[in-house]
C-alpha cells in the first residue's frame, strides 16, 4: 500500500511541476499519477528486495492530451528512488525517446525539489567503435593489409572523408559516437565498418575500452535514476536473461510509453529467417577466410583437430544448401511467398534443414573456440595462442563468421521443431527477396504469439511496470493487448478519457462513396472525391492503407497539385513534414500523402492539419503469414479470427489515426472517412463506437 510519506511527496511534486511549468492542473493526469502511484505502492518485498506479491503493473490508457509522460515520472519516480530501483523508460519510435530524453526530463528536473539523474541506454550497434574505425582508416589509407574482404564489402574511397571527420569529432569530444546524434544522415554500408557487434567486441581487451562510446555511456547509465531505452533493447536484454545490458528485471520499474507496441515489437524480435544463396555465400566466404588465416597464423595444437575438420564441415553445409535451392524453387513456383499450413514443413524440406545440423554444431563450436582464443591473444596479460597482431587482424571478421553460425544454428531450431498437439503453432514461409542483382529465396520462422515469453521473462520477474499509450483498448476492450501482450490478470487496468472538448472540436464524416474498396470503381471515386473535396488552401492528411493506392491517386491529382503535394514514398518522412509546416507557415495549403506510419506518431497541431482524410479502414494486409496463422489457429480453435483478431487490429489502427486531428485543445478540423462500410456493415458500427466523440456530420 502507498504509504502517506509518499503520497504527500507525489503531490508536491505535482504541485511544483504545475507553479513552475505554467502547466494548468488536469484531472485525468491527476487520476493517472494516483492510478499508477497505488498500484506501483502496492509491492510488497522479500529479505532481498524483490517483489513478492501479485501487484505492482498498471496498464492505462491515456488519451491524447493528458500528459501523460509527466504523469508516470512523477507517479513513479518517487517510488523508484525510495526503494533503491532504476526507473526503466521505454518507448517505440525514437521521436518520443528523443523529445523525452532532450526536452521532458530537463524540464523536469529543473523544476523538481527531489534531485535525480537520467541516461540514455540504446544498443551497441548504434554507437561508433574506434577499433573498427581505425582498422577503416587503415585500410582506405593502404596501410592495413585486410582480410575483411572475404566477408564483406571493403569501405569505400568516398566515406574516407566521412570516417576522418568522425574520428575528429569524437576525439575533440563535439560528438558522442551516438549514430542518432550525428549531424547528418548516415547510410547502413557507412555504418557497418565503424560499429562492432556483441561477438566483433573484445570489451575491456580492446586498446580502446577506456575511451569505447558504448562503455561511456553504459558507465553514465550505472549512475542514472532513470534510463530511457526502446522496446527493441529492452526485449533484447531480457532474451539474453535480463541484466545483461539493462538493469536486472528484479531491480527495475518499467515504463512502456507506445505500449501498444510491445507484442509487435517482440514478435519481431524473436523472428528469425536465413536465405539459401546467402547462407552459401557466406560459408564460401569461411572456408577461403579459414585458409587464409590457417596460412597468416598456422594452428595451435589446441584448436589443431577442430580447424582441419573445419573444411570438410563447410563442404558438407555448402552440398546440402545446393540440394535444397531446387525444392525450395519447386515449392515457391511463381509466388512470391508460400505460408505452411499450421507451421509444418513437408517432411522432406524438414529432413533436408535438419541434415544441416550434423555439421553445423561441430562448425559453431569450433567458431567459438577460435573467437575465444582470439580474444585471449588480445589480452596483454593472458598468454594467448595467437601473436597479437594476428589476433587484432582476425578477431573482428572471425566474430562476424561465428555470429552468422550462431543465426544459422538458431533459425534451423525454430525451423525443424514440432510443436506439441494443442501448442500454439510456430508461422513458417518461403518468400521471394533480392539478393544484389539476382534474388534469393528466404525461409522465416516466428512464433504467432510471445504472450507466454514476456509473462515469463517480463511480468513475472520485474519489480513493477507501467503500460500506457493513447491506444491499449481495442473495441473498447484491453483483452486484445492482455492477451498479445501476456499481461496477468491482476495488472490494474485504467482508462483516462482526453480532456478535450471533441464534439466542440471536431467533426466526423462518413463518407458514403458509390462503391466500397473491394470495387474496381473505388479508386476513381476517392481521386474524384478528393479532388473535389480537399481545399487545397489548408493542412490536410490523407491516410492510405496500400503504397500502390498512394502511389496511383498521386499520379491522378499530380498535374492539377504538383506546388501542394508531398508523398511518403518520395521524400523522407521528416522532410515532409518540415517542407509541410513552412508552407502553412508561409500562409499557404498543403497535403501530405501518408501510410501506416503517418497514421501514429506525426504530431501536425493547429493549422497544420485541419482535416484528415481515411481511404480505408486499416485492416491488416491479408497475405501477413504471421497475421494468417494466427487467423488460422483461432479458426480452428472454434473462434472467429476477424472479430477476434482483425476487426480489434484494425480498430486501434483506426483510432491513432483518427488521433491525428485533434493534437492541442485549441484544434478544429474535420475527419473523412471514405470507407462506406462503416456505415453498411455490422461491424462499423463497433469500429465507429471505439473512436473519439467527435460531432457526426
């Protein structure tokens, strides 16, 4: 239970953020901190601190308007500190982890009596390594003579320039080696050859460790009250058990900002998929990287039997993947994806992956040892088996050549399994994808739901955690994200309604075209609806749910809009929306073409839209193979999948982008939505009850 002590100390602090700020007392940010304050003062402790009691999660959602990042850091913070726990913030896109990282906590903790420090936690991947950006440097400068051209793309000439001004910048100390806050944008290939991943890095062997950008700041976040990180390293940490990066679960209050995210994020996460070419491309590339090294530092007497077995095993991988490219063909066909029914592979796809396996473990083990004998030679003060110019030289694409193994092992695990009658089914397919100038057929694995994963290694082991996001419920229900997400039973769920004024504010249109979106007429009727209704002289969205409509309603309105029209697709999303704003800026209109990622997390107040256009209702593409497994589970499990999966999904779409319109409480405007079937159909009006009650028009 919330002791009083601490209750009184939340409220001052409230009462400071609101003289202090200029903010205006608001009743649903009050009911959100008490909300999250009760359920989070309700953890009970043992001897060691860890929670030992059913309660502790608050799941809220807060409407647009509420305020709710200050709501939760002053509902838990508090309660972190007194109990000696990190506060563990998380977001979905990096948009909120920035304006919460540079603009919400200074604010704050300016403000507050109660002094706390933060840190930014993100991946190692999205930090400089100076060893690699010196081994580039070597390299472009013809100094270092270089094996990493048997395993990837050498740097090129042109980014010389790029890699100087970086070592420059980081040496003088004007650049932190976080990617995110270079200047400027800086493509995938450039990035590569200066960051290191968990197995390129040699940690405190490394010559540089004591000036590394990503031990800099794990260091600053050891020191952190609060840590800002996003979905995917969170997950990320609590695979490999929890701690391993991030705080330990047991010690952590989370706070999943975009909560909506989670299960998506996660299904992602445990995704995994290899392509046939590629996988032969790479186990080339190890057998002629292997005889190189074996001539540059001969062979140990301990590694003597597993490295001379090591081609023989490579061959072995490389003929059974040559066997395999001809079934796949012979099952894909002209397709450009195929779904197993159920998640079973034909049994001869099946005994032909699993044959991989005999002579991939031996392979990964000797991988592994290699890559550990390696990193032995690094270190000065242990006797390695390797000279240490041999093991800085070979380290680096070494790792690379275990890591990849490592996903092979992996991905045939998930691939080759058979779920036991009654488990939730594992979604297995073939697509069709490119590979340079040719193309590759990729086979993926994911399981449908990870609702079972995170009540295991999130709910039932972390000190407490609150979920929040403007969109939790779907149909006017938390079932869809208690069941996605796995949250227990006992997880306090709130809903806290928008202080805004929607009747007042806004206007909600169903527009009843003469065909719906499964008509051939549907296109011409939209681009004539558009062009008749759209005022080209104000800020307005329009929200497709395909790039192919997108692309041909541009191509219809392009002549007649070209001075007013900016399509995603054609520029980069935050160019749009700068080139956007200055126009309204500049007096005038202007329309964005949007899809999916337009629909959440644009924030366009004011002038900058006053109306929002909805082709479509946003359902899920049909052809998803996860989204059509999951269909099919539920069907066969006696339940209806597109009420019970589709229709919800489509809902919460809906609603955020719906959300687009009223972003301050001072905003007007208008929503179309060009979709008759919410007017025709059963269902719409399910879909027309969960949105905002704007005045129906």
């Amino acid at each position: 239970m919330l002791n009083n002590e601490t209750k009184q100390r939340i409220q001052a602090l409230y009462r400071e953020c609101i003289a202090d700020m200029g903010l205006k007392p608001r009743y649903g940010q009050r009911v959100m901190i008490a909300e999250i304050a009760k359920t989070l003062g309700a953890v009970q402790e043992d001897d060691k601190g860890q929670r030992s009691n059913d309660q502790g999660i608050a799941v809220v959602e807060a409407g647009t308007g509420t305020g709710k990042t200050l709501a939760y850091l002053l509902a838990s913070l508090p309660i972190a500190i007194e109990r000696e726990k990190k506060l563990l913030v998380s977001t979905a896109t990096v948009a909120l982890q920035e304006q919460i990282l540079d603009k919400d906590l200074p604010a704050l903790k300016k403000t507050l009596s109660m002094p706390f420090n933060f840190a930014l936690a993100k991946g190692r991947g999205r930090y400089l390594c100076l060893l690699k950006l010196d081994k580039a440097l070597q390299q472009l400068s013809g100094i270092l003579s270089t094996t990493i051209d048997l395993f990837e793309q050498s740097p090129e000439e042109q980014d010389k320039e790029l890699y100087e001004s970086m070592l420059t910048a980081y040496g003088r100390g004007s650049w932190d080696g976080d990617r995110d806050r270079w200047a400027d944008e800086i493509e995938p290939d450039q990035w590569q050859h200066v960051t290191a991943t968990h197995r390129e890095c040699s940690n405190r062997r490394c010559p540089h460790f004591n000036n590394c950008a990503f031990f800099k700041a794990r260091e600053a976040m050891e020191n952190a009250d609060v840590i800002v990180a996003n979905h995917d390293l969170v997950l990320a940490d609590l695979s490999l058990g929890g701690g391993a990066v991030l705080p330990a679960p047991d010690k952590t209050l989370y706070v999943f900002d975009e909560g909506h995210h989670l299960a998506d994020k996660a299904l992602n996460h445990f995704r995994l998929e290899i392509g046939a070419r590629a996988q032969r491309q790479w186990l080339r590339q190890l057998e002629k990287g292997l005889e190189q090294f074996i001539g540059d530092a001969g062979i140990p007497p301990a590694l003597m039997h597993s490295l001379s077995e090591a081609p023989g095993q490579i061959q072995s991988l490389i003929q059974s993947l040559s066997l395999l490219w001809p079934l796949l063909m012979e099952q894909l066909g002209d397709r450009e994806r195929l779904r197993y029914e159920f998640g079973r592979l034909p049994d001869n796809l099946r005994d032909l992956l699993a044959n991989l396996r005999g002579p991939l473990q031996p392979l990964l083990q000797t991988l592994d040892k290699l890559n550990d004998s390696l990193q032995t030679s690094l270190d000065p003060k242990e006797t390695g088996d390797f000279a240490r110019d041999v093991a800085e030289n070979w380290q680096t694409p070494m790792a690379m050549m275990l890591a990849r193994a490592e996903q092979l092992s992996e991905a045939l695990s998930w691939l080759c399994a058979e779920e036991e009658e009654g488990a939730l089914p594992v979604a297995r397919w073939l697509s069709r994808v490119p590979m340079g100038d040719d193309w590759d057929i990729r086979l993926s694995a994911s399981p449908i739901a990870i609702a079972d994963q995170l009540r295991r290694n999130l709910w039932s082991r972390c000190y407490g955690a609150v979920v929040t996001s403007a969109t939790l419920t779907a149909l006017n229900s938390f079932s869809k994200l208690q069941w996605e997400a796995g949250l227990p039973d006992w997880a306090s769920y709130h809903r806290v309604a928008s202080p805004f004024d929607y009747a007042a504010a806004g206007e909600l249109e169903l527009v009843s075209l003469a065909s719906d979106p499964k008509s051939e007429q549907f296109q011409q009727d939209v681009e004539a609806w558009l062009q008749q209704h759209v005022d080209l002289a104000r800020g307005t969205l329009v929200l497709f749910s395909s790039r192919a409509q997108l692309e041909a309603t541009r191509d219809a309105v392009l002549s007649d809009w070209r001075e007013t029209l900016l399509c995603q697709g054609f520029l980069p999303k935050a160019e749009i929306v700068r080139r956007h704003k200055q126009r309204i800026d500049d007096g005038g209109g202007n329309v964005i073409f949007g899809l999916a990622s337009f629909a959440e997390g644009i924030d366009l107040p004011g002038d900058y839209v006053t109306h929002v256009v909805i082709v479509k209702i946003p359902f899920a593409v049909p052809d998803d193979p996860i989204q059509a497994a999951t269909s099919e589970w539920l069907e066969s499990r006696g339940r209806n999948a597109f009420m019970d999966l589709t229709l919800p999904a489509a809902s919460i779409r809906l609603v955020q982008a719906c959300g687009r319109l009223i972003r301050k409480e001072s905003d007007r405007g208008r929503i179309s939505v060009l979709d008759k079937r919410l007017t025709t159909k059963r269902y719409g009006r399910l879909l027309v009850e969960s949105l905002p009650p704007l005045r129906r028009i």
